[in-house]
C-alpha cells in the first residue's frame, strides 16, 4: 500500500510541477504574442506595394525641401559674415503660364480674327500666344505672310481626348502650308499646352522671336505683323481646311 501511496505523491508532484513550470513562463509567452503578431501585420504592409509606394513618395519630397530650407538658412546665417555677397536680381522664366488656360491679364495683348481670340505677350527673346476657337477642331495662327498664306510662320494646336498636337509649318504656297520639318526646318515651338471644352478649343504656345529657321519668320520686338488666322470646327487634321479663316495684326512691345 505504501508503494501505491509513494507512486500517487509522486504523480501529484510531477502535476505541481508541471502547473509552476507553466505559470512562471506564461508571462514570457504573452509578450512574445503581440510581437509575432505586429511582425505579421508588417509583412502585410510590405505585401500592399501600392500603399507603401504611396506612402514613400510625399515623404521623400518633404525631405528634399527640408534639405533646401537647410541650405538657405546656412546661406542667410552666413551673409553679414561676407561683405561681397549682393542679391541676386530676378530672373523672369516666363511671361504667361502655359497650362491651356486664359486668365485676366495673363497676356498684354488681344484681339478677336475670325471668330478666334488671340493673346499675345513678347520679351525681346519669345513670343507666348494664345488661340481661344469656338470648335473642337484645329486652331492656328500665321505670322508675317508674303502673299496669301505664302511664306507665313504657321503654328497650328488640335486637342483630342486632352491630348494637345502643336505643329511648327510654313506657308509654302499662297493656299497650302506644310511642317517645317518635311521643308528642310526645324519645329521651333518652345512650349505649348492646350484644353478643350465641348464649344471650345485654347491653344497656348511660346516661340522664339528669331528661331533663325529657314521656315520661320523673324519677328523684332516693337515691329507690327500682318496675321492670318484659322481654325476647323469639328476636324483635329491638319490637312483640312479651315471652316473659317481671317486676316489682322500683331504689334510686339519693345525689348524691355
Ligand atoms: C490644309 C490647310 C489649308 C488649306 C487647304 C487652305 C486652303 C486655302 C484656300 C484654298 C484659300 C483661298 C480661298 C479662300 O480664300 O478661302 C485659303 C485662303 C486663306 N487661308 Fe488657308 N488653307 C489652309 C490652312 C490655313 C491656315 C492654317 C490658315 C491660318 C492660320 C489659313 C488662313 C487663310 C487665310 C487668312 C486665307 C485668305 C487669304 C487671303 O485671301 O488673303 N489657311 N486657304
């Protein structure tokens, strides 16, 4: 009997064990759960590559200001220990924002061809225009012609699905135009953008007053240009004709 009594008090041992062996490393265990579990969701973060790229992009922007910023202000805390440092005076980029839209007085000058209003602004280096048609064809303009529209430094905008099309041509018959490009010249056109609307098509572009292109025409400031103006109700093809077509004229500003 006393046999069994010793193998029971053992076993019971054994359980008491057993049971201390678990509470004393349960609480090891609990904070190992939320570790496993926080390792887990960022597995799924890294797995979301749309999220993550999302959120990585504007953070590397900010730090590249924060870089500039840094390096002004040691500019600036640097100054009064420089005598020779001067301000820099300020360089005018542009003289209307190209984005496809007109606003109030964005350019100095304007007059209405044929329907097509017609903005303009010069410096003594570009010339920025923009074209306001009332279709959703082709716009375009033609600077300085010979006769007709022979000889004129065309510029002709289309805007399809928002996409625009600006093409640099010259006038090389009284009734036909061509790309500078397939004439032996060179597409001048600085910067363009356009927008349409359902009754509406604005075309803005810049080009250089004397693009020294034997397809172009040279344009000096403060000189005066007779102007033909065109534009296709419905077609976006440059080889259609126009649906109206008029005649007027640009006077640039002096070089400022
Ligand atoms: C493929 C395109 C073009 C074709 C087939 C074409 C055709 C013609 C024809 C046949 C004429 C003479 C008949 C008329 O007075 O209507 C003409 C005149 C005229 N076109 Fe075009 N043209 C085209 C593009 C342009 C463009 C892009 C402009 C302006 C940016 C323009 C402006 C004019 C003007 C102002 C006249 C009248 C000229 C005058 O009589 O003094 N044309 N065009």
């Amino acid at each position: 009997m006393s046999k069994w009594i010793l193998i029971a008090l053992g076993v019971a041992l054994a359980a008491g064990f057993a049971t201390w062996l678990v509470l004393t490393q349960w609480p090891a265990v609990v904070p190992a759960a939320p570790e496993t579990a926080s390792a887990s969701m960022a597995s799924q973060a890294t797995s979301v590559p749309m999220g993550s790229q999302a959120t990585s992009a504007p953070a590397t922007a900010e730090t590249a200001p924060a870089a500039a910023s840094t390096t002004t202000n040691t500019a600036v805390a640097a100054a009064p220990a420089s005598p020779e440092l001067k301000p820099i005076a300020p360089v005018r980029v542009t003289l209307s924002s190209v984005d496809g839209a007109i606003s109030e007085g964005e350019y100095a000058h304007s007059t209405e061809i044929a329907g097509v209003k017609v903005y303009w602004v010069n410096d003594g280096r570009v010339l920025c225009v923009g074209l306001v048609s009332p279709g959703t064809g082709y716009v375009a303009v033609g600077f300085d012609p010979v006769d007709r529209m022979l000889g004129a430094n065309f510029i002709l905008g289309s805007v399809d699905e928002g996409i625009l099309t600006i093409r640099d041509d010259y006038g090389n018959a009284a009734t036909a135009h061509d790309a500078d490009t397939t004439l032996g010249g060179v597409d001048n056109v600085l910067s363009a953008a356009g927008h349409q609307w359902a009754d509406q098509t604005v075309v803005e572009f810049v080009i250089p007053l004397n693009s020294g292109d034997s397809t172009d025409k040279q344009l000096v400031p403060g000189g005066s240009y007779p102007i033909l103006v065109a534009y296709n109700a419905l077609s976006d093809d440059f080889t259609v004709r126009h649906s109206r077509r008029g005649t007027g004229r640009v006077t640039l500003d002096p070089a400022p």
